[in-house]
C-alpha cells in the first residue's frame, strides 16, 4: 500500500469541486506525479540552490533552535510510519511531546520577518499539514517551525548572485531577529480528514500504478 509523505498532505487533502469525486484535481495530479516516480527514475523535483543552502545549514539552524530554548538538539533520524503516512521530522523532543522543523530562507526579502508572513508562509508551503501529520506519527502534541535567516555560504551562490545582499547584509542583523517561529497544536479534526482522505489517494494511486503494470505487459 503506498504511503504519502507529510510534505505531500496539503496538496492531497483538499475539497473536490467535482461533483462525486472525494479528491480533488491537485491531489490527483500528486497523486499520478508519485506512480510516474515510483514506476521510473523520474523524480519531478530534484532540488535548487534554495534547498541546497536549507540542507547545507540544517544541521547550524537546529543547534541555534536549541540555544534560544536553552538545551541542545540534534537532529532526529529514522523514519517512521503508519499504514497511511510516512515522514521523518528534523528535531524529535519526546519528553516535550514537542517536533521542531527548521526552515533556511533564501535572503531577506524571503524571509518572513513578521509572525502573519510566517504563518502565511508556512500555510502556503503546506507546513500545518505537513506538521498534524508528524504530531500523529510521532504521538506529539505540539510542533514548531523555526524560520532561520542566516548567511548563505559563498560556494552555493553563483557569479550573478548579489553577495552582499545574501551575505554581508543578513550578518548585520541581529541573529536574535532572524528567527521566526510558527507553532501548531495537535489538531484531531486536521489528523481524522487525514485519515478520510489518504485511503481514496491509495485506491486512485493503485488504479493508476496497475494501469501503467498492464499497460507494459500488453507491449
């Protein structure tokens, strides 16, 4: 049975505006983009320098997490899973019942200095789903995610890249003032139209992954 990655929730949860149909057209289109990469070695997003320098200073932005809450944290491994989701957070603090994510920002002008733009941020990039679907694997009742400006490092900048606007001038600023953090409580409803949906993303996705199986025989 497949299962749906946590950052994959908000594209597959939403509302239909087919009549008779339970998933919508963007949790199909997700849907049929997972079978084309589980049947190939396609993969429709392999990375930019925007998630390089997020993967390059990950392991930076969860120690700074853990010093403005005075403790240290490391990052969790291990993924982990039910019979519907799958996903493997940053920071597991199960004592806290807590699960931190980090998010490294590009350069101030995407960096969301202020609490609405975080949250607004966080909403779009589909981290509230992402975040209920953690809480739910992992039996936590909180999750935060830290919005982090920090430098970018040289060697991920390219000759065209303004240096001194990715660089130099996030140095002037305050590290204090370059964290944003956008925290969601467990929410039941949020986990229970999790569970509603994903078993009509599973029946669609095996549809479609037996189609292209016989479609192969067939040739």
């Amino acid at each position: 049975m497949k299962l749906f990655r946590c950052s994959s929730l908000h594209k597959l949860v939403g509302e239909s505006k087919t009549k008779g149909s339970v998933l919508s057209d963007t949790a199909k289109t997700e849907i049929r983009t997972n079978v084309k990469e589980d049947l190939t070695t396609f993969k429709s997003f392999k990375g930019n320098q925007y998630t390089a320098k997020g993967n390059a200073l990950e392991e930076i932005a969860i120690d700074l997490s853990g010093k403005v809450r005075f403790r240290k944290l490391t990052k969790h491994s291990g993924r982990v899973k039910n019979n519907f989701i799958t996903g493997e957070c940053d920071v597991l603090d199960l004592e806290r019942k807590l699960i931190i994510d980090t998010k490294c920002c590009w350069d101030i002008g995407t960096h969301p200095f202020f609490q609405d733009e975080a949250q607004e941020k966080a909403k779009k990039a589909g981290y509230d789903w992402q975040m209920q679907g953690y809480m739910w694997l992992y039996d936590c009742e909180v999750a935060e995610v830290d919005f982090w400006l920090l430098p970018c490092p040289v060697e991920l900048t390219n000759d065209w890249d303004d240096r001194e606007q990715l660089i130099d001038l996030v140095d002037k600023i305050d590290l204090r003032e370059r964290l944003t953090t956008v925290r969601y409580e467990r929410d039941e409803s949020m986990i229970q139209k999790i569970k509603d949906k994903i078993p009509h993303a599973q029946a669609y996705y095996e549809k479609l992954y037996q189609e292209r199986i016989k479609a192969r025989v067939a040739a």
